[in-house]
C-alpha cells in the first residue's frame, strides 16, 4: 500500500472507534474509560473513543522493545526492522511423526517442543505451541509455561484460558527471572486477542489489565476473518482489524502509560466452500502485510501469524504456503512471525514442519538482510587480476575473498535442504524431506543439554502450579 492508503485506512480505524465503538465486558475497564473522557455506554457495554484521545494515547507505545532469556544475557530487540520467528501456539492437535496422523498432544509432546525450539537457530522466542491433553483444562494455561521454562531460557510467548491464569503466568516468570526485574528486563509477552467484530471479552481484559499492572508486553491479535467476521473486502477488514488492535493500545495505555504493546495481527480469509478460516492463503498474507504497514506507519513494533499452513499434512501445499507467508512478513518488516510448525488452520503441530519451517526463517532473514554494494564487496582489483575468460578458483585473493564472505553472502541450511548430488542423496537412502526432518528431530533432541533451574526456582514454580491446582481442586500430572 502506499502512504495515501495506510492513512485512509486508518482514518477509516477512527471514524469505527469514534462512530460505532467497541463493546467491553468488563465493568470496571469502562468505569475506567468513562473517567478518562471516552464515552461509555454501560446498557450496551459500549465505548466510543475519540480521535484525539485515540491520537494522544498511541503516541504513548515504546516503538522498540528489548526482551532477555531468563538467564537475563541474550537480547532480542522487538521493533524497527528487526526480524523475529516464534512457533504456532495453543495446537489442539499434534502431527504424529510415525503414524503420520494426528492425535491429541502430552506433555511429553510439549516437552520434546521446548527441547527443539531451544536448539534452533532461526526460532528466538518460545510458546506455548500444543494444549496437553493430560493436564486439566483450569490449569494448563499456566502449566504449559512452566514447561517451556524448565527446558529452555528463550523468551515466551504465551497466553491465557482463566481469569487468574495471567497472574500466574506473570509470577511464574518471576520465579525464573530470579536475578533481574522483568518489568526492566520484560522475558516474555502475553498474547491478548479482542473478539471480530470490535469486541473484548471480560477474559481478554481481565489478562490485558494484569499485564499492564506488571509492566508485562501485550501483543493485542485481533482476527478478523474476511467475509465472516469483517466485511468481504480487504481495506475494510484491515480498518476493522486496526480499529480492534488500537482500542487495546488505548485501554493498555490507560491503565499504565508506556507499557509495551505489540500490534498484532491474525486477519485471515474465510472459504465459503467449505466454511474454513485459511491461514496460508495469499490473500490471508496481504493482509498481515498490510497491517504491518499500518502498525509501522504508528511507530509500533508489529507481530503477525505467519508460516501457518492449511493442508493437512507436511507435503508440498505446506511448504509453499509457509514459505510463501514467511518470507514476504521478512521483506515487510514484521518483528515477530508467529506460526512455524502449525498446519490445518492453525489447529495442529508439527515438530517436523518446525524443523523444515526453521529453514524457511533463515533463508528469510538473509533475504531481508539483502547484500552489501561497496568497494570490498566489489572487487574490481580482483576482477582486473583474474581478467577476462580467467578463473577466480585459481586466484589467491578470490578465494580469500570468498573465504571470509561465504558465510555472509550465503545462507548455509542444515542437511535437511537437499543440495547433494543424486548419488550421494541416493547413499544417503534418498530420503524425502518429511524423513529427514523425523530424522534432524531425533538427533536434536539427543543434542539437547538439560536446562536444570536452581533447586530454588524449581520449587517457587512448582508452588505456583500446586496452589493453583488446589483453587480448582483439580489433579496435577507428574511434576516434569
């Protein structure tokens, strides 16, 4: 879109915020509105906010946020053009490697996950990528953290199903981050989603407030889905998508001015064939471009479902609708992509696509990058020395040049790409790429260093999973 575009469309986010409002479930918020000038309708749970307030609110957002791994060392910049991939979360389902069906996710599936992401290079963040079928329903929000922590150091991205389950979440990378204030040093974000069309649930608010309140980063992902949820035309969705996002920008801002807020965005296109919501579709992919336009036009850093793939299956369509998504959110400039490993509308994990996805983010990454164009990069000494119809192979100072540029110039995969000759693909045992990722994930996961917490830590976090369990009365599983 051009600049004339991304500002029609926003002014379109206004007048909808302005002139039709958003409704709000949650009493004590819109007291809160009501006092900071947006008028509150509290029969309809109705809130109309002004473009002034909307205007002066938004200018409140950091524009760059710095996260830490738990160990308080790694920092991952969230902001700019900086470049960022985090795997599909909250899976129903998972991809059975052997039987190549699915199945319900464990536990031990969600371990395996965290042991993988905290290996690969191109993934930084951690989430919460499978709901375990073996842990109860009131407390797997906050149980499905505390194993991403216990195996790994990366940040998290997560969310919540219950209206404590933020508080725990918060206090559980507390615990982690022992050593450093995590309102300074933020370890993780917390995925808070309004409900298409302009709705906010008591739920969403209720996990947005206790955020704020910690000074805990908020990626607001409204999902508006084309044709169901919004208008069937993509300038309208996006407006309706912005209108969703910057309400939780202003609530956020509210509630405690500054605290770091990512606009979000899982827009996407409903198929009228077949009553789906497809995620890897081209269209779906136009529209998180477009949103990331707009949330960089406001300065704010921007996150996007990207990477999720619509078959069924790891096969062709799956690669080509995730490289496809991955690679066009790197040319735009979108900080956090959350989606590698998910197939079937975002409902079903793959630790098999995660590893071939992880690929498709390096690859993407360099291609964002680009190439250097200066006089070392050129050569022309070089050029001069080695002449017409010679050769750079035989040449002392291409291959030096070579030498210390390859790695810069090109992005070396693992061996998953297949770039052999057939003969030795075929020593190999000519294996497709579904069966050398099953075969990189087996050796990922003997390469795994265990991450032991401090005896102290381990403790203070399996605290907060007991009493949590003992408020729903509910049954743990083995402690991992």
């Amino acid at each position: 879109m051009g600049k004339n575009e991304i500002q029609t469309i926003f002014n379109a986010a206004l007048d909808i915020l302005e002139n039709v409002g958003i409704k709000i479930f949650h009493e004590k918020c819109l007291k809160m509105l009501e006092k900071n000038g947006i008028t509150v309708d509290y029969k309809t749970k109705n809130a109309r906010f002004s473009r002034s307030i909307v205007k002066e609110l938004t200018t409140k957002v950091p524009s760059l946020i710095k996260f830490y791994d738990f160990k308080g060392e790694k920092t991952y910049e969230v902001g700019e053009n900086n470049i960022h991939y985090a795997p599909g979360a909250s899976a129903i389902k998972i991809f059975d490697s052997d039987s190549q069906k699915v199945r319900s996710p464990t536990v031990s599936d969600l371990v395996n996950f965290a042991k993988v992401v905290d290996i690969l290079d191109n993934i930084a963040f951690q989430t919460t990528a499978l709901i375990p079928s073996d842990v109860p329903n009131q407390i797997v929000d906050r149980y499905r953290v505390y194993i991403l922590l216990k195996y790994s150091a990366k940040p998290i991205i997560t969310g919540t199903f219950t209206l404590d389950g933020t508080q725990d979440i918060i206090s559980l990378f507390r615990a982690a981050a022992e050593d450093f204030d995590i309102a300074k040093q933020p370890v993780g974000a917390l995925v808070c989603c309004p409900t298409s069309p302009l709705k906010w649930s008591e739920l969403m608010i209720q996990s947005l407030m206790e955020c704020c309140k910690s000074s805990v980063p908020i990626i607001v992902v409204p999902a508006p889905s084309l044709g169901l949820t919004s208008l069937g035309t993509m300038a309208a969705t996006l407006a309706q998508h912005t209108a969703e996002a910057i309400s939780g920008v202003v609530i956020s801002q509210l509630i405690n001015t500054g605290t770091p807020v990512i606009f979000g965005g899982s827009a996407n296109l409903f198929d009228m064939r077949y009553f789906t919501t497809l995620l890897g579709a081209i269209e779906t992919v136009m529209l998180y471009v477009g949103l990331a336009q707009i949330g960089k036009y406001l300065k704010f850093p921007v996150h996007c479902f990207a990477g999720i793939a619509d078959s069924k299956v790891v096969d062709y369509q799956a690669g080509q609708e995730s490289g496809i998504g991955l690679l066009l959110g790197a040319l735009a400039g979108i900080n956090i992509m959350h989606g590698p490993g998910m197939l079937e509308f975002e409902s079903c994990q793959s630790i098999e696509k995660l590893v071939l996805d992880n690929e498709i983010c390096g690859m993407a990454i360099k291609a964002a990058k680009g190439f250097e164009v200066d006089d070392k990069a050129l050569a022309l000494d070089i050029i001069r020395n080695v002449g017409a119809g010679g050769e750079y192979i035989k040449n002392f100072n291409a291959l030096k040049l070579l030498k210390e540029k390859i790695y810069e110039i090109c992005y070396m995969p693992s061996d998953l790409i297949s770039r052999e000759p057939r003969e030795t693909f075929e020593k190999r045992g000519a294996k497709d790429s579904f069966r050398r990722a099953k075969d990189c994930v087996r050796k990922l996961l003997e390469k795994y260093k265990a991450k032991y917490l401090t005896p102290n830590i381990e403790q203070k976090m399996k605290d907060i999973i007991r009493s949590a369990s003992m408020r729903y009365s509910v049954s743990l599983p083995q402690m991992e």
